[in-house]
C-alpha cells in the first residue's frame, strides 16, 4: 500500500528524487575524474590528503512560475504541443546586465580511496579464474539463513510471521509483535578460492620516447598499479623496462630511471616469456602482460615480436599493448599498425593508442574490461 500525503504524493517521492539527485552528482563527479586523471592534484595525493574536483552544477527539477508572464502554472492560451520557451522581452539590450543565472560550478572534495572507488568501480582483471594451489584459499561469511536465534534480527522475516500469526487468529494486520514472531539472520562460513595472478608491466624507455610519452607511459602504469593494489591481494606486479635490451627493474627505477638508446620491442617479451614460464606457470597463475611503447621498433624485429606475442597469448589471460604518441602525423612505420595488419587474428591480444592524457581512461577500461572481455578480445 503505497502512502501519500495531503498533496496526493508518495511520501517517499522526495526521497526518491533526493537518491536520483544524488546519483547524477555522482556520475558527474566520476566523469570529471576520468578527464582528468593526468592532473598533478591526483596524481600526488597520499593517503591522507583530499583531491579537488570541480564540477558543474547539477539541480533537482522542480515547477516555478513563468518569470515572463506570471500567469501560474497550467494558465494562458497555449495549446499542445506548443513550444514553451522564454517570453521575447526577457532579452538585455545591449550594454545591460543579464538577467538569467549564469553556469554554477563547485568544488568537491574527495579522499583519494573515494577517487579509487569511484573510478576503479567499472574495472577488473578479465578472465581471473581460481587456480590450483590449495594454500591460496579463504573463507567468506554469507547471511543466507533464518532461524528463531541468530547475531542479526531479520526485520522483513519477522513482520512477516507477525502478519501470519494474526492472520491465524482473523486480523489481517501488523501489530504486537511478540517473541515467537522474532526471526534472525544466521551465517556460515563458505570456502572461497583466491585467485592469484601476476602481471608483468613493460615499458619502453628507449631514446624515441621522450619526456612526454616517458610521462603518458607512467601515468597509464602508475593507475595501473594503483587499481591492482586497490582490489586484489593475491596479485604479484613484475617491472621491465626496454630498450635494445630488457630486465627487471625495481618500481621505484621503474617510475625514475631516465635511459636512451635503440627500441627493440621483442627484448621485453623474451625476458616475460622467460619469467613466466620459470617463476609463475599458468597452471598456478593468471598471467597478464601490458607494454607502453611510442610504436618506434626496429623493423626487423616485428615479426619476432609477433612470435612472442602470440605464444604468450597461448598462456595469458591478457596481452596489451598501449602506444602513446601526442603529436605524431603518421603511423607509417608505428606498431600499432603492424599489429592491426597482422595481429587481428591473435585471440587474447588487446591493443590501443593515446595521443593525450584523457584518452588513458579508455585505454584502462578496454584492458581491464569488467565482466565480459570477450568482445574486446575477439
């Protein structure tokens, strides 16, 4: 039975509109963010300092009187379908002021775990299945129980046995309540397998990667890095960096270290083929591989890069390749367009491009696709 007030409304509509409000201010604020997650205010909050983020003003709908003709609401000589804008004398002239409301805007101010939860909401790692090792298990407590004793009062169960208990005695209705009408939520304990998974972060620090695309490429890693801390314990992050050659690197010489020199690509994954297959083998690991490049490569290396490429993706759950390249004119010679002519057909390879800070976001939503990966890798 749906309860109104004297104005004939649900009670609950203004509840409902102040969720729905409160909704939209949310998507905004998210949106806002995924624009601008290269921005230095991000970027270097710690824990415990608050981001700054500007968003446009967001108003709940409501009806007012025409501020034109003052004639009320649901008055005049308009028929349907009339078009109802402003009246013709609500313009300035010249030189005057205006009289509409200008676009508010305000500032919002937000610990960087709410950054995380509201961005890192719409992402996971793809194709994440349990694995072998016994070790890696845990447990999870589920409230799926109703009994007469319990930790948590079911409130819906017990109403629901007061409303048959008066029934029983000829009153359909709610009311007194007493002890045999207490029902209570009980729990158990379901075994749950963690998945573990490691991926392996590879990045071209060669001479054609300058201070810009060296920039783009942490920023990518470093949202990176935060969303697998943020959301998997069981996750290992192993950092190469490459040039002609690739090794393993700290993550603190992973983000610094500033080197030069030739680009080629199939160093990185030789020396990730060799790790994985050494230290984190596919029967106990889900494997995911992502390398940042300009798409500069020693062109006799393509096809051996290719190789590798389709042998990891044999084993992985996920091989991507992101290349940053703001301002380039041509893809001639780029890797990204070897990989479209030759690697349409490599099922679990993922690739994308960015020339900006804004067009990370998508990069990360097409790697890290939630739910179905399927359509993103073919």
């Amino acid at each position: 039975m749906t309860v109104v007030g004297d104005s004939g409304l649900p009670r609950d509509a203004g509840r409902r509109d102040a969720l729905h409000h409160r909704e939209r201010l949310r998507k905004k604020i998210t949106e806002q963010l995924k624009q601008g997650i290269g921005e230095e205010d991000i970027i270097a909050s710690g824990p415990e300092k608050k981001v700054r983020v500007p968003v446009k003003g967001t108003k709940r709908w409501q009806f007012i009187f025409d501020r034109g003709r003052q004639q009320g609401v649901g008055q005049g000589d308009g028929k349907p379908g009339d078009v109802l804008g402003p009246s013709g004398n609500s313009s300035p002239r010249p030189g005057e002021a205006g009289l509409e409301p200008g676009e508010e805007l305000y500032e919002v101010w937000l610990d960087m775990a709410d950054v995380e939860e509201m961005l890192f909401s719409e992402l996971e790692l793809p194709r994440l299945k349990p694995k072998n090792e016994s070790e890696i298990e845990s447990s999870r407590t589920v409230y799926d129980e109703i009994a007469r004793k319990g930790p948590m009062l079911d409130k819906k169960a017990t109403l629901r046995e007061n409303l048959l208990r008066n029934a029983k005695r000829g009153h359909v209705s709610l009311g007194g309540i007493e002890k045999p009408d207490l029902r209570y939520l009980t729990y158990r304990d379901v075994p749950k397998p963690r998945s573990r998974a490691v991926i392996f972060l590879a990045m071209d620090v060669s001479g054609s990667m300058d201070a810009n695309r060296k920039r783009m490429a942490r920023l990518f890693f470093y949202w990176c890095v935060q969303f697998l801390r943020s959301r998997y314990d069981q996750t290992e992050i192993v950092f190469v960096s490459h040039t002609t050659e690739a090794r393993e690197v700290t993550e603190e010489e992973f983000f610094n270290r500033v080197e030069s020199g030739g680009t080629k690509v199939s160093s990185a994954f030789e020396a990730i083929d060799e790790m994985q297959s050494h230290r984190y083998p596919a029967a106990d690991w889900n494997v995911y591989v992502l390398h940042v490049s300009d798409g500069d490569n020693f062109s006799a290396d393509n096809l051996r890069t290719l190789e590798l490429i389709q042998s990891l993706a044999r084993v992985c759950s996920l091989v991507g390749y992101l290349e940053v390249d703001p301002g380039s004119m041509t893809r001639s010679h780029k890797l990204s367009l070897f990989y479209e002519q030759e690697a349409g057909d490599v099922a679990g390879f993922v690739h994308a491009r960015a020339s900006e800070d804004r067009e990370l976001w998508p990069a990360l939503k097409l790697f890290f696709a939630k739910d179905d990966v399927e359509a993103a890798v073919r």
